[in-house]
C-alpha cells in the first residue's frame, strides 16, 4: 500500500513538473490565406525575455513556411507573459509514542505531539501568444502555455522554447 502511495506521488510530480500547452483557434479561419506576419508586440515583466519570446515564435512560425514581414502582414502577432508564486504548504505530524488523533486533541504514550509546516514557493510562468487576422483585427489562433521556472535562465529558455514548440505542433490548424 505504502509503495503504490509512493508511485502515485512520484508521477502526480512529474506530470505537474512538464509544460502545460493549451490551444484553440477560430474553426473557421483559412489559415491556408495567411503566409506573412508581424508583430503587434512582446509584453513581458524580465526586458531580456522579450527577445527570447520573439525568438521562440518567429522559429516556429518561420518553420511552418510564414514569412516575418516589419508591418502589413497577413496576420499579427502578440505575446503576453507573466510570472507567479505557487505556494504549497506540507504539514508534518510527529512525537508521543504510538498516539494518534482522536475527537478532542492528541494523546499518545509519550506525551503530546507537534507539528511542523513547510511552505514551498514554487516560481510558474506562463506565456500567451495571439495571432490576429491581419485585416479583421479579429483573433484566429490562441496559445497558452505554463511551467516551473528555475533559478537558471538557460533552462528556463529551453523550457520556453519547448513549450512554444509544442504549441505549434499541429499548426497551422487543418479545417476540419
């Protein structure tokens, strides 16, 4: 029993440690129309992330056979990203010797118990990237991504670059 609550914990953290990529776009949106962009803007809180996050979508973009263009573009671009604190407290019970808790407080053999709590702040970013219609001004395509941040910038980089990655992974999108 103890080794399956064991395993449990160990993949619930490893599902939460990867990229959270969600998509979604206009399904009725010709994306086979659009073949240049540009951008509208990278609104980030770190200055040198704006290039990084430019980067990261123009590779993909470009590798999907769109050409980046400085205005007037068939679509326009824009990313927005964010930082933020997740905290998680953990709560540790010990001391009495074979106690418990019952209905009024702890009792146990060796005396009454204590309890120690943790807080753990764990850093998240989270990225949206927007691609309007260049005409319209109305939004066909939507990407938002989140993960853990470390306390390395190149890591974070290859997270960001992953992520980007994933979320145009089915792009452009098929009418289906």
């Amino acid at each position: 029993m103890k080794k399956s609550w064991v395993v449990g914990l160990g993949l619930l953290t490893a599902v939460s440690l990867f990229a959270k990529v969600v998509v979604d776009y206009d399904h009725h949106a010709n994306f086979g129309k659009y073949h240049t962009y540009s951008w509208i803007g990278v609104n980030v809180q770190e200055p040198l992330w704006k290039d990084r996050v430019t980067s990261a979508v123009d590779n993909q973009l470009m590798a999907k056979g769109w050409q980046r263009v400085p205005s007037g573009g068939d679509a326009t671009v824009s990313a927005f990203g964010s930082t933020r604190v997740e905290q998680t407290y953990d709560t540790w019970y010990g001391g009495g010797w074979g106690g418990g808790w019952y209905h009024r407080g702890w009792w146990g053999v060796g005396g009454p118990g204590f309890a120690t709590t943790t807080v753990d702040r764990t850093p998240i970013g989270t990225l949206h990237i927007d691609i309007f219609d260049g005409q319209t001004r109305q939004i066909i395509w939507h990407g938002d991504m989140s993960d853990t941040l470390s306390g390395k910038p190149e890591k974070n980089e290859q997270k960001l670059d992953k992520a980007v990655a994933e979320a145009f992974k089915k792009f452009p999108p098929e009418k289906g």
